[in-house]
C-alpha cells in the first residue's frame, strides 16, 4: 500500500486529474478519502475543482425554485 499523499502531492494530483477515479488510482486511495480530504482542504481555503458525478444529469436550481413558487389553480 502507498504511504499517505502529502498535502503538496494530494493537490497536484488532483488538480491534473480528470474524475475522481483517476485522483483514487494515482494516489493508491480510496474515494471516500479522496473526497473527504478534497472537502477539508476546500473549507480550510484550497480552492480544489470540482468533479461532477457522471450519467447525473445537473440540476437548473433557478427553475425548481420558480416550480416551487408557483401556486396551483
């Protein structure tokens, strides 16, 4: 098993990285820890990019809140 990530390593790693996946193999790490370090270091100030779960399609916010407003007849 590889030794944990420094903060240094954890960060270029994901930041070249295109999907958690490949963050979890380069790393020898497994996804929850990858997130929850990703999460940690994002609320201490990291400004970490975001992976977007795939086959999930993304939520338009602007418009479930403009159903949520309507009354119904």
């Amino acid at each position: 098993m590889k030794a944990k990530a420094s903060a240094e390593e954890f960060i270029r790693v994901w930041q070249d990285s295109k999907d958690i996946n490949e963050v979890c193999e380069r790393l020898s790490m497994g996804q929850s820890t990858c997130n929850s370090r990703a999460s940690r270091y994002r609320k201490k100030g990291v400004p970490l990019q975001v992976f977007h779960r795939p086959g999930r399609p993304r939520k338009n916010w602007d418009k479930l809140a403009t159903l949520a407003l309507k009354k119904e007849d």
